[in-house]
C-alpha cells in the first residue's frame, strides 16, 4: 500500500479515511463543501487535523491523537498539488518553474533544466520553454503546471479540478495528457465532471458533509450508485425504501422491479433507473406492469437533441415533439411511468 489516511477536522465535520495503491488513480466527488478540499489540504499539509495519520511509501505524513503529535511540514511530505489555476511564478520561463522543484531539492542548475526540458516535452510543451506565464494561455500554462508537479517527483499527486478553469478545447487536451501521465503513478483528483472519473481514475470515493458516502470502482459506482450524488454524476432516477417483495417500499409507495439477487424483505434497498426509461402521461396509465408517480413539473431543461421533464424528485427524457404535443409546462400535474422491467433493485 502506498498510501493510507484518515483524519478528523471537528470544526468542519470532516471525518473521512481512504487508502492508495502504488498506481491508482482515486475520483473524489462531492457537493459543494462536502469536504473535498479539506481532505486535499490536510494531505498536503496546508490544514492541521485535530486526529489521524497518514503515511505515504512508508514515511508517517502525521500522527496526531492518542498522545501523538508527529508532522511532517508540507515541503517534506513528497506530496504535490496541482490546483485549478496554474500559480506558475511569473518571473521565471516556463523552463525555470519546471527546473524550480528539483532545483529546490538541491539538484545541480544544469541537470535541473535539463530534467525541465524533458517533462515540458513529456506533456507536449517543450516549444513553451522560454516563455513566461504571461505569454501562455491556460492550457498551456496548466501543462506546464503539469510539469511543473511531476518534476518535483511527488510519491503522490493531488489534483484540485485541473480543468476547471480551462475552456472546452483545452480541458480535453488536458484530460488526454493526464491519463497518460498518470498511468503509472499514485494520484487523488477534485472533480465534478464524471468524464474525468470515466477517464482518469480507477475509483470514486463520495464525498457528503465530511464523510464518505460511498466508494468502488468507478464504473460500479456510476451503474449501481447507492447514494444520491452518485445517481445524478450518472444521471439516474434514484429511490431510497426498503426491500418488499419484487421492489421496494418507498414514501411514494410500492416500486415495482427487479434484482440481480435476492434482496431479504425489510432491508434497505433503492430502485434506480435512467430517465430514458420514464414515459409522461398527462392521465394514469394502466397495462403492462408499471410504476406511476404523480408529480408536479419543477423543470424542462435541453438535454442533449431530447427534453428532460423534472418533477418530484424525478426525470424523464421525452422528444420536442411529445412536449408539444402534450403541451407541458412546470407546475403541471403528469404521471412519470416506468416499467418494473426498467427498475434495478439492490441493497442500500
């Protein structure tokens, strides 16, 4: 194991514990104050846990608690954070805040650039060695940044939304060059963007008022979410109730469906099913087995060429021409129905 953690900050709830191995990458997501940028800044060193340890390839980060009182200054810990802006000192080329990690290690001026040189082409920047900051756009001086982090030779890289505040051509380049470099190198990333857990990371840690709420493999996470936050990064209709029979038993009553395996009758279970599913009906619709939830519309938002009806903590996605035809508007009283052959029931 290459890293392990847990810590507790009392004054803003957090109390969250996670682990890493040698090359995994770890999605952590999260409403907003969720504790996301807690867990980043105690790792890094930047916040100071009331309790806890960490330890990364073997050397203690803190200990903290229990009679301890071990820590490790941030400079010292063979962490690096990479934050949404780039933060490259203005006054040096590109070059020379590559060369500046390794410099800072005492690495010879000559073999620092020359080290520099070979990341900035490793992230496809080396043309930008000369330039400063103010010569870059922000795609490329968060390349740099890149750079920048990986040749300080971190044991661990954190990543505080790296493409949040780049634009839509830039953030995909961006996506392409950190899957790449990440491969082979342990590495915790901010998002809020579930293609950066799809593409850059092994798994997804939920993060919900301090605690998490949820982890897995990411691609188990995003097809059988079992919290509410994971639903919607995967766009899912999400139903908390308890097991009952061919469903579970909700506040909104009985919701039919099915199971992969037997879930014991009592047990807190959820129903879950993609919008895309959902049909709108103006009346009650009766035939084949379905589910039917009254509810008000809240919101018609685009999505995608189709139109997702929002209601009672519910979605549907319907063409242009059946909104038209049925005439929705928000504060109108439909019935969402969905077959029990669309539902997957499973264990809370």
């Amino acid at each position: 194991m290459t890293f392990s953690f847990q810590a507790a900050v009392d004054e803003r709830g957090f109390d969250a514990a996670l682990s890493l191995g040698p090359t995994d990458t770890v999605a952590v997501m999260g409403p907003n104050g969720a504790g996301k940028s807690t867990l980043l800044s105690v790792i890094a060193g930047l916040v100071r846990p009331d309790r806890g340890r960490a330890e990364l390839n073997g050397r203690t980060l803190f200990h903290l608690g229990e009679g301890w009182e071990r820590w490790t200054a941030p400079h010292h810990r063979g962490t690096a954070l990479l934050a949404q802006e780039p933060l490259l000192f203005p006054h040096l080329t590109a070059a020379d805040n590559v060369a500046f990690g390794p410099r800072s290690a005492g690495t010879p001026r000559r073999q620092a650039m020359e080290q520099a040189v070979r990341w900035l082409d490793d992230v496809e920047a080396g043309d930008l060695a000369d330039r400063r900051p103010a010569e870059l756009s922000g795609g490329q001086a968060q390349r740099v940044a890149v750079a920048r982090a990986l040749a300080a030779d971190p044991g661990l890289l954190l990543l505080d939304e790296p493409m949040a505040a780049l634009d839509i051509h830039s953030a995909p380049l961006l996506r392409r060059l950190l899957k790449r470099v990440l491969a082979d190198r342990p590495a915790i990333i901010i998002t809020h963007d579930v293609l950066d857990a799809l593409m850059l990371a092994d798994r997804v840690v939920i993060l919900e008022s301090g605690r998490i709420a949820e982890e897995g493999p990411t691609r188990q996470v995003l097809q059988k979410p079992r919290s509410a936050f994971a639903a919607g990064l995967a766009g899912l209709n999400f139903v908390v109730g308890t097991s009952a029979g061919d469903g579970i038993l909700a506040s909104r009553g009985h919701i039919a469906g099915h199971s992969e395996d037997p879930v014991p009758a009592g047990r807190p279970a959820v129903a879950v099913f993609p919008p895309s599913a959902v049909s709108v009906f103006l009346t009650d619709a009766h035939g084949s087995p379905r589910n039917s939830f009254a509810v008000a519309i809240t919101d018609l938002e685009p999505h995608g060429d189709q139109v997702r009806v929002r209601g009672g903590g519910l979605a549907a996605d319907i063409t242009p021409a059946a909104l038209t035809d049925l005439g929705l508007v928000p504060g109108m009283t439909v019935h969402l129905v969905v077959k029990a052959a669309a539902v997957s029931v499973y264990p809370l």
